[in-house]
C-alpha cells in the first residue's frame, strides 16, 4: 500500500500527521471525497506506515445509523481495558453509552470527553492512531463523540484520520480537511495499464472514469461484457456505472449465494452467525458464501474472522438494490426472527420496522421500546428517529400524535431545531389533548428561540402556558418562566406582559417554582415594591421545597444580575458551573459560564472573565453551539475593549452581532454595542462612543443588563462631547433603578454621574462622596474611573497636588487590571499635574504573561488539583493539561507544581 498512485500530497499528509504522533503531538484529518475515490485505501496506507503506533478502527456502518454509539462500540473495543484509568463519572458515562454500565443516562458531551480519555490512556508512551471509514455513516451520537474529542486534541500523541464522502453529513468545522480529487491523467493512465486494457478500451475507460481509482479497477470487466457502444450505462453518473458494474458481477453468482448476500447486505453489521441464520430462512448456508469470497465480494473480518463485510460499500449497495421488493421484505423479516435476543431488541425492531407496509402496533410498540432504551443512554437524535417510525405505523390518532410529541422532544434534546419544531406542528394537528399540545407548544416555543425569531417563539410558549393553567399549573409555570427568557430579548411591553401572567398564576405554596417567580415579579421595579428580595434567601427558599429546574435557576441567576446582586448571582452561577463540570454536562455548562464571566466583570475579575470566556467559547466552537459563541464573545469584546485592543474588540463584536432576524436582535447584540462604545471612550472618541451607548436606550433593549449599566458610560460622553442635556433622561432612570435595587455600587455611580453634571463646586462633595461609597477592592474598576475623573476635575481646579494622589490611586488599579487607555489618561493627567515619573510599571503579577487556558489551569494546580482533575474540570485530556503545565513554568520561574502556591496567580476558578 506504501506505493498509491498519485497520491503524494494525501501520503505526505499522512506521514505528517503520525509523525507528530510518535513526539506526543495529537492532530486530525477529514479525508472527503465521492465514493472510490481512495479513501478507504489511503486508511489502509496509514495503517501500513503507522510502524509501532497502537491502531484502532471502526467504520461507520449505515443500517446502524439508528442505534447510538453504534460505532464508539466498534472503534473502542480495543481500547477498552483501559477504561478503568478514567475518571469515575467519564467511565461510567462511556460505560453506560456502551452498554457496559447501568448508570444514569449520560451526557453526550461527557461521553465525549470519555473518549479523549480513554485515546490519550491507550496512546500510552507509544502513540495512537484512530481510523474512522465511512464517518458519513456514523450514528449521531458516536459522531457527537469523536469529534468532540477530535477538537479538544493537543499534546496525546493521538493521531485521528476520518474518511467521508463528500456532500454527506460529517461537519469537519475545527478540524483538518484535505479533499481526495480524482487522479490526474497520467496517474490514472499508469493504474489503468496494470490491467492491460485493449487499445480500443482505453481512451473510453479513461474518459468515464474521470480518475476515480475504484472505477478504474472495476469498469474494465464491465465493459468488456457490453455489447453495444455509447449508449446505456456509460451515460449513467459514476456511482450508479459502478453500481452497475458490480451487478454484473452479481448475476454470476448462484442464486442461493445472491440470497445469502441479500442478507448480509440488510443486516449490514457483518456478524456472520446472525447471517447465516436468518439466510437458512430464505435457503442459502455457510457454503453459499464460497462464491462471493472467490469473487472478491465479501471478505472476512473481525475478531477471529467471526464476521463478513463487502469489499466496497457501492457493492452492498448493489446487491441490495438489485434484488425486488419482496426478497427485501423476505430477509428483514428474517433478520427479524434470527435476532430474537434481548441484546439484539433494537436491530430487531428496525428489522420489523422495514418489513411493516402498513400500521402495525406491536412493531410500532417495539420501536418505542428502543426508543426509550436511546434515550438511557443519551442517544436523543435515534430516539427521535424510532419514535418517528413508530407514530407512523400508529393507527390511532391521539396514539400518533403521543409518539410524535416524544420524538418532536428528542430531536429538540438531540439539537435537531427544525425537525424538533415541524414534528411538533405536526403533532398538533392531530390531538386536542390540552396535555399534549401544551409540551408541543413548549418544544415548539424552544426550537423557534433557540433558532430566531424570539416572537414566534414566545408566543407559542405564552399561548401553551394559558392551555393548561389549570390543569397543570407547574408545568404552565415552567413554560412561562422560559416565556420570561424569550421576552427578555422583545423589549419592556412583553417582559410586563409575561411577568403579570405570572403573578396571575395559582403556584402551590410550596412548589420550588414559587420562590423563583416571587424574585422574576420584581424584574422590572423602580423603586415602588419596598426592599428588593435577596437572591441568597429565594435560593434557600427553593431549596426546602425541593429543586427547581436548572434553566429556572440561570433564569433567576440573569434576573439578578439584572437587579445588582451581582455578588449572589457570581456565587450561583460559579455553583451551577461547578455541578455541570462534576457531571459532565457540558451543553448545560455554557450558560452558567455566560453567566459567570458577566459578575466577574462586574465586580473587576477581568482575568478570571477573561479565562472563563475563553474556556467558554472554545467549548461553544467544538459543539457548535451557535448561540453562545455570540454570546461569549460579546463578553469578550468588552474585556478587549477596557483592554483598549481595537482590532479583537472589533473581531468579537462583528460576531456576536451576528445572527440577527426579523422582528429580533442578535442575542449577543447588546454587550457588542456596548463594548464598541466604550472602546470608542476609552480611546477618546466620545461622540462615537455617545452614538453607540444611546442605541442602549431604545426598546426593545433598553432594559438589558448592558443597557443599564452603560447608563454612566453614556453620560462621560454626552459630558466629554459638551451635550449633558443628552444624558438626562437615561440618568433619570438609571437613578430610579439605583432606588430600587439599593446596592451601594449603583449609588456610588448615581453621585458619581451627577458630580459630571454639576458645574458648581458641589462637585466635589459628590465625588468625595462616591469614592467613600464604591467598594475599591470588590468593585475596583468602577472606584479607579470615579478617581481618574475626580483627578481630572482637581486638576482643572488648579488643585494639582490633591490631584495627583487620586490619579496615582487609580494609575495603580488600571495598571493592575490591563486596562490601558485608562491608564494612558491617568498617566497623562498626572503628567500635566506635575507628576515626575509616570512611566508604565511591569506589575499584574506572576500570571500576567500566561495564556487564558494556561493561568486557569496553573491556578487548578496551584490548588493541588491532579492533572486528572484539572482535565474533568476544563474537558480536556490529562496529557494536555501536562503540556500547558510544561509551557506555563517557564513564563512563571518555575520548575515545579510545588512552588506554584508561593506565587501571586490571582482568584482560582469557581
């Protein structure tokens, strides 16, 4: 195999690849091309050349696209002694997805992170290579995996190769691709000549071939048989003249033979005894196999060559499709019968499913079955599918629709939007169950937010919370609590709207729910409703009556930040990111880190933000998730722009805005603007920065988190521009807000946008005032600004001493928080106070040079976390976080994991 035609580039790749390997280094490669091309054959040449590296192998298989982590069973069976290395919660997670284990069902992600694992443990000193045919076919859940670990390789000495054909569903986004073409005519010409093709053959093989290398092997034979010219299947596109070509081959074999791999090609797993068995149902035995085998057909395979597989997926193909309808249904349904036992219930159920032409109950019953037994194992997208199959073969309308409800929230579980949404449209067309068509409006509800437009979407979950509130007022609550969410982003009229159906509601006492809503009532107040509710006592009061649902919980995590309890919101959302690290679940972790990084900002943390978004979005990038990639990066547009690094502000900001669609912003649009303006602040462009912060004012943001805080930003630069007047009516309401949620912080802000209004010197007792007022070590962004400007106005007195100290104190804080166009004006000012040496300090501390990932990960250990540990927590592999280690002690000055705790590394992450 070490001499492919034409294949230098795709080889050399390769090589590359394993190379880095055997040194430690962990890479990946999406070969994509159309069926024949050479994929399968370049595989084979890795393995060829892969020398002392360990090998493992799979194939996707395509009947088994239904059965979760069908193809993880297949590629990991050599790895599995290994298991027993991994963390608790990722072996029985992997476990469970193999059905290996009884655990709870795991999350798909944490099954991914298992399978890092477990390549980084069978890797071992000598190196891994992971081979993936026909990843097309791959069973979502399998697929869902291996890419996750793909994205998340580093320093494992792991190498994975996958092959696809092109224009099929294998998303390689974050990963390698190199596309496999058709030979060039000189290199096709040479592999043709090893068949010595006729003179009068050549010209037309090479013609029709188009430098497929599989057509080029096996065209020859076809048409050698062909009796006529031009006409027939030389007019057919490549995969169906292939196909036809092997059909040529299959009508020379005996009919018991074609029966006995009509078979193989329906049960498509390749377990010979499960063949041979259903095959004496339609008269062929082991014997009948002899021929094909001759041929080249089929070949044995698998552990102690216990099992068959086709040469060629197109040779499968071929023999399936050749053969009528009624053989077809004939061999399903003894493929049904053969697998009878109950290890085998979900193939037997598809089987049954096949064979079904009509409804069928007991079939439908069985799909439901394994259906049920996918989602055990988190495998959501085949629950879907089987609940699908099955309200089809239903009779009964309300039975249908109860089946197309479970698979319309499956697919919404397994990611599947669209699908998700048109199954339960679908649904409600058929019931007039109010139970039913109440959780349809609520996948629906979802499936739209979560896809735009917010409207539509929260209609559906309004509309389905009023169905039922009497019937079943929790789940009406629960609905309407995320109606609160989708109303948060279409402005004031409808947050009121969702918060007065709320309070309409009859909650029992002691449902968790209550407390909840009792806090979201308060969503909205100016001041009117008395002292605001402490976040820490609702949570206390849900925790006797029980546990709210998790998306409550983050719910009620923004609402506080929305009511300046940013300290109990930190404490919530750093412990629902703890619980989501602990078990795994990864696609519920990115809106408590979301939610993380905005009180870190909030309360000055600028490099614990700055590491936890980044962690962040680089999870949101390996599993797509669209949504909280422009939400992080929002947030860190506005950690690059108090940094002052225009051009990453910017990058950040163009992404998170967008995705808007009609009637709807962009979710992350309001943190963008923000963040562009106070780039534009910070760098002295205030009528920029006066432009943006006033698009903060309008329905239907206005009452963002973003917006409100922006309130003082805006009021600097309507002051700086010399327009107050454009800043009275935000600042009015901003004092109203300060009233109503009576947190120091905001009234220290309050004095602080007045004294910039004042032009007498009653100025100065309001600055004084706001600087005793602000929390200088718990807020120290906020206090340093309110400094610089009281600096500047001292300065502008002719106060220049007075000055000086307070731009010295704030210099000090925007120096240790990076903040640099910050620290230029105080710098600047203090020049012009008479300051002798205001040259920048080399300060921030021992981690000031590491990387995001690499000062998380330092801080973990500093704690005396294993490198195990650390990589539960971040999903990575232990061998990644060693590499990070290695990188980190140098910048640090130091050699060892011992010294790190005599260092200056900052907060540790929650």
């Amino acid at each position: 195999m070490a001499d492919l035609v034409g294949r230098g580039p795709e080889m050399a790749a390769i090589a590359a690849l394993l190379a880095g390997a055997r040194e430690g280094d962990s890479g990946s490669l999406v070969l994509r091309g159309e069926p024949g091309i050479g994929k399968t054959a370049l595989l084979e040449h890795a393995v060829m050349t892969a020398g002392d590296l360990r090998v493992v192998r799979g194939t996707g298989v395509e009947v088994e696209a239904e059965l979760p982590f069908a193809g993880l069973q297949l590629l990991l069976r050599p790895a599995l002694p290994s298991v027993g290395a991994l963390p608790e919660r990722q072996r029985n997670a992997l476990e469970a997805a193999l059905g290996l284990g009884s655990s709870a069902p795991p999350d798909p992600m944490l099954v991914g992170l298992a399978v890092l694992s477990l390549l980084a443990e069978h890797a071992g000193d000598m190196g891994l290579l992971c081979l993936v045919d026909d990843a097309h076919w791959l069973d979502r859940a399998s697929r869902d995996a291996l890419l996750f670990a793909a994205r998340r390789l580093l320093a494992e000495g792991v190498a994975m190769i996958f092959a696809a054909r092109t224009g099929d569903a294998f998303p390689s986004t974050g990963l390698t691709e190199l596309p496999v073409a058709g030979l060039a005519p000189e290199d096709a010409a040479a592999l043709l000549d090893r068949q010595r093709p006729t003179p009068a053959m050549r010209h037309r093989l090479l013609t029709e071939a188009r430098g497929n290398p599989l057509a080029l092997l096996e065209l020859p034979i076809a048409l050698a048989e062909e009796q006529h010219d031009g006409h027939g299947p030389g007019a057919l596109p490549l995969t169906e003249r292939l196909q036809s070509a092997f059909h040529g081959q299959l009508s020379r074999m005996p009919a018991a033979t074609r029966s006995l791999l009509l078979v193989a090609a329906a049960d498509e797993t390749g377990e010979l005894d499960v063949v041979l068995r259903a095959a004496e149902a339609v008269g062929a035995g082991v014997d009948d196999l002899a021929p094909a085998e001759a041929a080249d057909l089929v070949r044995r395979c698998g552990p102690l060559e216990g099992g068959i597989a086709f040469r060629h997926p197109l040779i499968r193909a071929a023999v399936y499709q050749q053969a009528p309808l009624g053989r077809r249904l004939a061999v399903h349904r003894a493929l049904a019968d053969a697998l009878n036992a109950p290890e085998h219930a979900d193939r037997r159920a598809w089987h049954l499913a096949a064979v079904a032409t009509g409804p069928d109950e007991k079939t439908a019953a069985a799909l439901e079955r394994s259906a049920a037994r996918a989602c055990e194992r988190s495998g959501h997208l085949a629950a879907a599918t089987a609940y699908e199959r099955a309200a089809r073969l239903t009779a009964d309308p309300e039975g249908r629709a109860r089946r197309e409800m479970l698979a319309a929230e499956t697919a919404l579980e397994a990611g599947e939007l669209r699908r998700a949404g048109d199954l339960a449209s679908q649904a409600a067309r058929r019931t007039e169950c109010p139970a039913i068509r109440a959780r349809l409006a609520h996948v629906r509800g979802l499936a739209s937010f979560y896809q735009g437009p917010f409207s539509s979407a929260h209609r559906m979950l309004v509309d389905g919370a009023a169905l039922i509130g009497d019937v079943d007022p929790a789940r009406s609550a629960a609905m309407l609590v995320t109606a609160v969410h989708t109303a948060w982003y279409l402005g004031e009229g409808e947050l009121t709207d969702t918060l007065e159906r709320l309070a309409a509601l009859r909650l029992p006492e002691q449902d968790p729910l209550a407390p909840v809503i009792s806090y979201l009532l308060r969503l909205l107040d100016r001041g009117a409703g008395g002292a605001p509710p402490v976040l820490r006592d609702i949570l206390e009061e849900v925790r006797q009556r029980g546990r709210a649902p998790k998306l409550a919980l983050q719910i009620l995590c923004g609402a506080a930040l929305a009511r300046g309890q940013d300290v109990y919101a930190y404490e919530l959302a750093a412990g629902l990111a703890a619980e989501h690290r602990a078990a795994g679940s990864l696609g519920r972790l990115l809106p408590s880190l979301f939610l993380t990084v905005e009180s870190e900002i909030f309360t000055g943390r600028h490099r614990d933000a700055l590491s936890t978004a980044s962690e962040a979005l680089g999870l949101a990038r390996d599993t797509g998730q669209r949504h909280w990639i422009g939400q992080l990066s929002s947030e860190l547009a506005y950690l690059r722009a108090l940094a002052g690094e225009e051009e990453a502000c910017r990058e950040y900001a163009e992404v998170a805005m967008d995705g808007a669609s009609a009637g709807s912003i962009a979710p992350g649009a309001p943190w963008a603007n923000w963040s562009l303006g106070l780039l534009d602040l910070g760098l002295g462009r205030a009528e920029a920065a006066l432009s943006r912060f006033e698009r903060l004012t309008s329905e239907p943001i206005r009452h963002h988190i973003c917006a409100t805080r922006s309130i003082p930003d805006l009021v600097e630069a309507a002051v700086r521009v010399g327009e107050p007047a454009r800043a009275r009516e935000p600042l009015g309401r901003f004092e109203q807000w300060a009233v109503s949620v009576r947190q120091p912080w905001a009234d220290a802000l309050v004095l602080r946008c007045q004294a910039l209004l004042t032009c007498d010197n009653h100025a100065e007792q309001l600055y004084t005032d706001a600087l005793k007022t602000h929390d200088r070590d718990g807020r120290p962004t906020e206090y340093a600004r309110t400094a610089l400007l009281y600096g500047e106005w001292l300065r502008r007195a002719r106060r220049k001493a007075e000055a000086r100290a307070q731009l010295k104190d704030a210099l000090d804080i925007f120096d240790r928080l990076g903040m640099r166009p910050w620290a230029l004006r105080a710098r600047g000012e203090l020049t012009a106070s008479g300051a002798q040496d205001t040259a920048p300090e080399p300060v921030r501390g021992a981690a000031a040079d590491l990387t995001p990932q690499e000062s998380q990960i330092v801080r973990l250990a500093a704690r005396g976390l294993s490198n195990r540990d650390i990589a539960a927590q971040l999903f990575l592999s232990h061998r990644t976080v060693g590499y990070h280690l290695y990188k980190a002690y140098p910048k640090l000055g130091v050699a060892s994991r011992g010294e790190l705790t005599d260092l200056d590394l900052g907060p540790a992450m929650a």
